[in-house]
C-alpha cells in the first residue's frame, strides 16, 4: 500500500504541477532565464515544505491551490483582455511587448 504520511508527497505534488505547467505553458517562458524559472521552482517546494512541516499538509495544500489562481487569473482573464490569447500568447507581438521582450530574440 502507498504511504503519504511523508513530504515526498508534497515534493510529488508540486513536481507534477511543474511538470505539468512547463508542459503545457512552457512556451510563455521562452525567453525568462533559466535561473528564474529554478528559482522559482526552488522557492515554491522550499514554501509548500515549510508549511506543511510546521502547520500541516492541509495548509500546504490550501496554499499550493490557492498559488494555481494566479496563473489561472492572467491566462483566462488578464491575457484575454490586452488581446492575447491565454493558450496560445498570440499575437507573440502584442505578448512580447507586454512581457518586455525583444522579439527579435
């Protein structure tokens, strides 16, 4: 039987998340650095970990949900409003513009 009383399953969690994310949205991210995208992975597991150790997995858990609103907030509601497409970052033009980017790049 499968044990989940442990944090590899926060660790799991989180992985699946950005794994899946990358996956899926990854292509929102061409040209943030490598760095910041570690980083931001790092940050986010070190989070989920420290609340789960000191208030529970239940918080963690709330907290990790409540994390996944954001994305979902710029791609279904934010991006659609500046006249990009929330799936596809298109046009790249107006995405890049907004992003900061060189589109040249």
């Amino acid at each position: 039987m499968w044990m989940t009383d442990s944090l590899w399953f926060e660790v799991a969690v989180v992985n699946i998340i950005f794994a899946v994310g990358n996956i899926l949205f990854g292509h929102f991210e061409v040209h943030t650095s490598k760095i910041k995208r570690i980083g931001k992975y790092i940050i986010t597991l070190f989070l989920i970990l420290s609340i789960s150790i000191y208030f529970g997995r239940t918080y963690s858990m709330i907290v990790l949900g409540t994390m996944l609103l954001a994305p979902l907030y710029i791609h279904l509601i934010y991006l659609p409003g500046k006249g990009i497409n929330g799936w596809t970052a298109e046009p790249k033009d107006k995405y890049y513009e907004l992003r900061g980017w060189n589109k040249k790049k």
